[in-house]
C-alpha cells in the first residue's frame, strides 16, 4: 500500500472534521431520520427522503475522510530545515514579468488548497521549486504559457505556529498596555 505525505496540520484538520461528522453531524442526521419516520407514509415523505440523502452525504465523508487518514504519513515540517525548497517550505515568489508576491506552503496532495495558500507537491509549480534556493528563478510551464518566478524567501515554519506566535506577541503587547 502507497503512503501520502501530509503535514501534521492537514492530518489534525482531517481528523478535526471527522470527530465532527461522527460526533455531532451522524447523531443529528440519525434523530433527524427518525423524527421524519413519525410523520407518516415514507414514500411521500420529503422530510425523510432529504434526511436520508444527507445521511449518504455524510456516511460518504467519514470513508473519504477515513481512507485519507490510513494512506496519511505524516511529514514534521518543525524536523525540516535546510536552504533547498522540499516538503513542508513556506515560499515567497515573485513574478517575473508582473512582479505580483505569492506564497504557498507545499503540502500533500489531500491537503492541498490553492486558494488557501497550499500547493500540492505533485502540482506543476511545486515540482519545478523542489530542490531550488532563495534568489533562484524559477520556470512553471502553466496553461498560459511558460512563467519565471523568482524564490523570494524560503521557510520552514507553520503557518499555525507564525499564527501563535502572532497571537502571543499581540497578546503581551497588551498586557504592556495595561
């Protein structure tokens, strides 16, 4: 069996959602079915029809959810380090040509989120950074063509421990204030 990178962060998030559906989503959906049940001919009963889709929306998620997590191997983005772009790297590009900053963290495939900021390892832009340093230039073939961006920074760091220690530093500032 072939095993997927994830990072810690995707791993709890997935876990997260699925103590959720089990938890909370599955024992409301199943009162729901019931409630439905009381109020007649099942056949007619749009309540119970709507109840019963949800319910195989929701039983669907769990497996997803479950198969994700067994084929997960979880990746310490906190043990990595080094001046060379790989798994779990926070990197800052700039474009080239229209000097727009962007910057991704390259996450699993399960993860991964574009619009969030996560890129997939096996995207075409994740590829061609692997392995590259801070200063290089960098070329992605996309669907309009070839593009260079340029490693602006490369970092190690989470974005949930940036976020803490974001939280932390506000946190004393206030107390300063006080």
């Amino acid at each position: 069996m072939f095993r997927v990178p994830m990072t810690r962060e995707g791993y709890e998030s997935l876990q997260e959602e699925l103590r959720g559906l089990k938890g909370t989503d599955r024992p409301a959906i199943i009162k729901a079915i019931a409630s439905a049940r009381e109020l007649g001919d099942l056949s007619e009963n749009a309540e119970y029809h709507a109840a019963r889709e949800r319910q195989s929306m929701i039983e669907g998620r769990i497996a997803t959810l479950e198969e994700k997590l067994s084929l997960a191997e979880v990746i310490e983005s906190s043990s990595l380090n080094g001046d060379r772009v790989q798994f779990g790297a926070t990197v800052e590009l700039e474009d080239c040509e229209s000097e727009e900053r962007k910057t991704y963290r390259i996450v699993g495939e399960i993860e991964s989120d574009v619009s969030q900021g996560r890129l997939s390892v096996q995207s075409p832009m994740a590829k061609a950074l692997i392995g590259k340093r801070e200063g290089d230039i960098v070329q992605v073939a996309t669907p309009q063509g070839g593009r260079e961006y340029e490693i602006l920074q490369l970092d190690f760091a989470t974005r949930q421990e940036e976020n803490l220690a974001d939280k932390n530093k506000n946190k004393n500032m206030e107390e300063q204030k006080s």
